[in-house]
C-alpha cells in the first residue's frame, strides 16, 4: 500500500507522482498533443528523467534494454493515433520475452470515443494478442489505482507489458489523492514434486535445460547448485543464456538450429529432460525429430499457458523456478553421464572461413574483451555472438519474435539503466537501418553506446535461408546502404571505417578511449554463414 497526499490534484499532476510514488525513475517516450499535460508536469520535477527517442518502437525497445539491465519495470509514454500503434512492434517482442513494461498510451477526449475523431484508434484491440492486459482509464478518479495495478500485472506470473490507454479529459480533469491499494499477492503453492523427484533420482542420463525463466525467478544460484548435485549437463536457451556459468564443466552451449552441437546431441542421448522456465519452441524442436523428444521429460514453467504448449511433459507444474529447486529432494548421483557428455563438447563446428577478410567471429571475440553489456540486433550477427559469448557478459537480444530494430534502442536503454558499464550493440547493416534515427538519441544524451555494424551488404540470414530452401536464388536481399561513417559523423558521432584484420586492434582502441558513443562500419566476408 502506497500513501499518496490527500489534496486534489489534475491528472496529469496524479500521474506523475504515482509514477514516482512507484519507483519510476526512468521514462522513454515521445510528446504529442493528447499528452501535453503530462509533459508539463514532468518539466516541473526532476526525479524521473525523460528520454526522446526519435521513433515510438524504439522508446518500447529502449524500455525492454533499460528493464533487462535494471530488474526494473520500463515506463513508455506516447502519445494517441500512429504514437500508440508505433509501439506495437515492441510491444509483442516484450511480450515474447516476458519483459516487464507499462506503456502508457494517450487517447482521444472520452466524449469523442467511437466517433472516429482526429487519431482515435483502439489500441487495447490492437494489443490484446501482444500483452499481458489492457486497460482504459475515462476519469482521473481511477488514474493512480488503474497504474498501480498495471505495474503489478506487468511484474506477477510471467512478467510482460500492460498498455494503459488514457483518455485526453483524465490529464485535464481533477481527482482527489487517496491510497494505492495493489492487489493481494497470493502465496505460492507449495506443490508435490514427488513425481519430478522419482524420475530424477531413476534416471541415469538427466539433462537440464534453463530458459529465461531461470533469470526472472533470480536462481541462478539454485540452479547451479542443483545441476552439481544430480551431475547432470546443462544447456541453455537463447534468451537463458547466463542463467549457467558458460565457462562450467557442466555447461555444453545452446541446443536448437542454430546452436551447438553438442546441446542437441546430449539431449537426444538423455533419458530425462528438466525443462526450467522454457519454452522450448520451434527454433529448437525443429533441431531434433519426435523420437528424439520421446521420453521423460519435467517441465517446470510459472505460466501455465507454456506448459505441454510444444512439447508432451511427463510431468508439469505451474510454479516459480526458485520454488521449485528449493522444494525438490534429490539424491547425489555419479558422474559418469557427465563425463560422458562432456566429450560432446569437441562435435562443436568451428566457423568456416571463407576468405581472408574480416569475419564476424574475428570481430565478435574482440568486443567480448571489452564490453560489460552486449545487445544485438536480428540475424546472423546475432547468432555468432550467441555461439561465441564468453562468462560475465550481459547478453540482451530478442528472441521470442525476432525483432530487427531491437538491439540498437535496447543497448540506449541499458546505457541509461547502467552508466557506469560498456555497452556495445552488435548490429547488421539491415537491421540497423530499422531504428537508425536514434543516432540523435544517442548523441544528445551523450550515452556511451558503442555501435559496432557487420556490413556484408545482405540480409545475411534471409540470404542464407534462400540458399538452403531454394538452391541459390538471392532475390531481394542484396541490400545497398549508406556511408554509416558519415551519418554517424552527421550527427556528430565519432566513427570510423574497418576492413582489414590488422586494424581491429587500434580501432577498438580509439572506440573505447572515452565515454562517448562510437560506431565502427567493418566490411566484412559477404558469403560468411552461420
């Protein structure tokens, strides 16, 4: 319960301070004239800073880099009409990937609801599929209530994004301050696990599998401790990665059509599989054939929607990871499987050079030696900084909807959430050019993000699809582009150009001298796959 002060106040004035009543220190967003007010009123504090992006997509993805480094929840604020639908996009990449957002959306004077009037458009519609709920706020009187449970929705379960879509009159109006009541959190039930706790202890070949489910739920620590104990390998999703020391023993890489070889191999010889906060979809069930999935399998999920969604569990429980390693009794096994599986590891293809010009991998091992957070954007990049990730890197990347456009807002985001880190965006020549505005972004804040473009002028992983499916025909991925070095230099950024293995040394060298964001545009090997 928050205690807000009893004095009357505008809607505007009531949004702000339940925003800071609520801890929001940090909003991205882009003015409009539905929301003008609430502008106003931020202009008159200075506990939550505003950020202008220059595109609403990237103010949502922003927020997605700015929650993931944080553990806080992200704020958007837009205004009504094209403002909201800007934030679709972003809105369902968060949605994917259960990062914990409250977009705030501006609409049209509740008297001109259904009227079709100037942007009017019915944004909760547009959404419902992409969020976690929606809600419409027509009076002030329900303003502070109406946030205060989006950000409990936003945070309980499966963490997501709620829209709040607020009428122009709200802002306008006038409500009495009263207290914020959130709803009451029920106890989590502490289930049986008699079931997961036989097929773990009769098993001889356990594999863990740890998604994103892991991070969210904070056991990290269980995990590993739990994986020790039962001697049991480990694989990790995409959007799991760093829920397991990479640098471990226990740890083979990631399973799925793009991962290691040997996470697809162990899991086709286990006679368990733990599935931890996964999802296991179709870019890893796609990786193995039905008789390989054709045993026991535990999966574990606090969204019980996910559970036997792509994959028949022998048994499955609704319930928070951390709960769940706490609760379950299991004896010590020997370790023979992991050695066994251990010798996997060497199945793991090394990447093919196909020339002697810059690979991505070359470029890839070297931002690792100096970035504390890396984001990507979508494609093959992204795959070879997935494959080759070392220990203690913050990886933040889309996974779930695969959003080209994410990786450079995201990486703002995570500058602002932690200024003190090296932030580094991996980014394509294509899916850069998705939210290339927010150069301005970058420059006017002054945030230290490093841009680093692998250029070879396709849309690489589109071009790599063709290839496999059609035999060759490359129809419509040959991309051209502009001189990223003179457009970051346009806005005033620092960048430079790199085509040769002997100058990587000395260009990260100028690119990480100082605080200030960079961008390097490497010509790189144009037929590389992944």
């Amino acid at each position: 319960m928050l205690q807000a002060k009893t004095k009357i106040q505008t809607g505007a004035q009531l949004l702000v301070n339940t925003l800071q009543q609520l801890g929001v220190d940090t909003i991205f967003g882009y003015p409009g004239s539905v929301i003008l007010n609430v502008y106003e009123e931020l202009s008159k504090q200075s506990n939550i800073r505003h950020f202008l992006v220059r595109h609403e997509q990237a103010a949502v993805h922003a927020a997605e880099g700015y929650a993931k480094f944080s553990k806080k929840t992200g704020v958007v604020l837009v205004t009504a009409g094209p403002g909201a639908t800007n934030i679709i996009t972003g809105c369902a990449d968060a949605y994917f990937d259960g990062i914990p957002l409250v977009i705030l959306t501006g609409q049209v004077d509740k008297e001109l609801l259904g009227k079709n009037a100037f942007q009017e458009i019915d944004i909760l519609r547009m959404t419902k599929n992409c969020s976690k709920a929606g809600i419409r706020v027509t009076s002030p009187d329900t303003l502070a209530q109406s946030i205060a449970e989006a950000f409990y929705i936003a945070n309980s379960g499966k963490k997501g994004p709620v829209v709040v879509d607020i009428t122009q009159n709200v802002f306008e109006g006038h409500a009495m301050c009263n207290e914020l009541h959130y709803p009451k959190i029920s106890e989590i039930n502490l289930q049986n696990f008699t079931e997961a706790e036989i097929l773990i202890n009769f098993s001889n070949r356990p594999v863990i599998v740890a998604g994103a489910g892991v991070l969210h739920s904070g056991a990290e620590n269980e995990l590993f401790n739990f994986a020790k104990r039962i001697n049991s390998p480990v694989v990790s999703t995409m959007l799991g990665l760093g829920a397991y020391p990479q640098n471990d023993e226990n740890y083979l890489g990631m399973p799925g059509i793009y991962g290691h070889e040997a996470a697809n191999v162990v899991i086709k010889q286990a006679d368990l599989i733990i599935l931890l906060g996964a999802r296991f979809n179709d870019r890893i069930t796609s990786a193995f054939s039905d008789a390989d999935l054709d045993k026991n399998i535990i999966q574990v999920d606090i969204n019980a929607e996910e559970l036997n969604r792509n994959i028949k569990a022998t048994a499955a429980y609704c319930t928070d990871i951390k709960t769940f390693l706490n609760t379950i009794v299991v004896k010590e096994k020997n370790n023979s499987w992991l050695y066994m599986a251990q010798e996997l590891k060497k199945m793991n293809k090394t990447p093919v050079r196909k020339s002697n010009l810059l690979h991505s991998v070359d470029i890839i091992k070297e931002i690792y030696k100096y970035a504390d957070i890396v984001t990507t954007e979508v494609g093959q990049h992204q795959i070879f900084a997935v494959q080759n990730l070392p220990q203690g890197v913050k990886f933040i990347t889309s996974g779930g909807f695969g959003t080209m456009g994410f990786g450079f807002p995201a990486a703002i985001g995570a500058a602002v959430a932690a200024a003190e880190k090296s932030v580094v965006c991996i980014a394509g020549d294509g899916s850069f050019q998705m939210n290339i505005q927010e150069l301005a972004t970058v420059k006017e804040y002054n945030l230290p993000v490093k841009i680093m473009i692998l250029n070879n002028g396709w849309l690489g992983m589109v071009r790599q699809l063709q290839k496999n499916r059609f035999g060759g025909n490359y129809y419509e991925t040959r991309i051209s582009n502009p001189d990223f070095v003179k457009l970051a230099e346009s806005y005033g950024i620092q960048a430079e150009r790199v085509s040769s293995p002997d100058e990587l040394k000395a260009a990260f060298k100028r690119a990480f001298a100082d605080n200030t964001p960079f961008l390097i545009d490497f010509a790189i090997e144009p037929m590389e796959e992944v």
